[in-house]
C-alpha cells in the first residue's frame, strides 16, 4: 500500500520533516535569483504541497507575486496554516498542472519540485507552463530520476529513519521513484512541448 498524502496524518507527517530542511528550498529559490529580470516577478509553484517553498520565495522575491497551485485538499490546508502564521500575500489555489488557473503569458518563472510523477497528463502539464510563461520566461524543475541507483534507494531506507522519518515519510518517498522517469524521457516531453532546454 502506497502513502497517501492525501491521508491528513502522512501529509502533516511529511510537512513536520520537510520542516527540518530549509536549506533545500532555499537553494531552488536562490538558483534563479540572478536571472529574474523583473523588478516584480510573478512566481508560480506547481504541486506546492505544504507551501514550503512559496515561503522562501516570498523571503528571496518580496516584490514578487508568489503563487501556489496544489491539487490535494490536505496539502492545500497545511500550506494555509503554513502560510497564515507568517506571510498572508501568497495566493494558493485549487488546481491541477494540465490546467493551470492563470492568464496566458503572466509568469516569469515557473517551479516545480518533486510533483512531475503525479502529474495526470505531463505533456499537457508542460503544454501549460509554456502557455503561462512570458516570453523569456522559464521552468525550474526538480524530479525524480528513474534511473536513480538501486543501492541509493536502499540507503534512503536506512537513512531517513535514522534522521527521524516517519514510516510513511519513507514509504511515500520511496515509492515515488516507481512513478519517475528517466532524463531523457523530461528531455523529450519538455522540447516536444515547444519549451527549450
């Protein structure tokens, strides 16, 4: 039986040990910094779960436009209370990456971590950013690699419990790579959908 995230206890399990890594979001967020143009750009996170990453965004962009667009109800509740604690100017919504609720050519840049395998229809979801995305805007994307070791998988096993995961913290993560793919596949799907690498 795979973790669910949608399950309210994984999903508060998952945000209370993502909690324990900031310095992960905050490296994604500080990769585009340099090449963010616009005095006040508008940042889309799609598959934002707990909204993690829309916090640091707002911390690195302030005059930024952070949005978050998250298809599980529970992630969407636990961004909500993440988010309400510190910083009430993010935009969470409701929705799903192969029909993003945002006017055509209105991002500068589009992140996604870690959400590609649960994307229903990936070659419409990569159809979707580039509809969003201004021109000269891009993806910034994090995923899975299918063809990730197998003796690697193994010491997530071992390592994770040992750095205070729960079991279905592990289990979701791990089960995660089964839905992956490989490199060369995201190559394809990214420039057959009329984005460039």
């Amino acid at each position: 039986m795979t973790a669910d995230p949608s399950d309210m206890r994984t999903a508060r399990q998952f945000d209370e040990y993502m909690h324990r890594y900031p310095e992960m979001y905050r490296d994604l967020a500080l990769r585009v910094r340099d090449d963010v143009k616009a005095s006040a750009p508008v940042l889309l996170d799609i598959g934002s779960g707990s909204g993690l990453l829309l916090l640091e965004l707002r911390w690195q962009y302030p005059q930024a436009t952070v949005i978050g667009i998250e298809p599980l109800r529970t992630m969407l509740q636990l961004a909500t209370e993440n988010i309400t604690q510190t910083d009430t100017s993010l935009h969470l919504i409701q929705g799903a990456s192969e029909a993003l609720p945002v006017c055509q050519e209105t991002v500068d840049v589009v992140f996604s971590r870690y959400s590609l395998p649960y994307w229903p229809d990936p070659k419409r979801s990569f159809q979707e950013i580039n509809r969003v995305l201004k021109p000269g805007g891009y993806l910034v994307l994090e995923a899975l690699n299918k063809e990730f070791p197998w003796w690697r998988k193994q010491a997530l096993r071992v390592l994770m419990p040992l750095h205070g995961a729960p079991y279905n913290v592990v289990k979701y993560n791990l089960d995660a790579y089964k839905l992956a793919h490989t490199r060369a596949w995201v190559r394809d799907m990214v420039t057959s959908t009329g984005l460039r690498i």
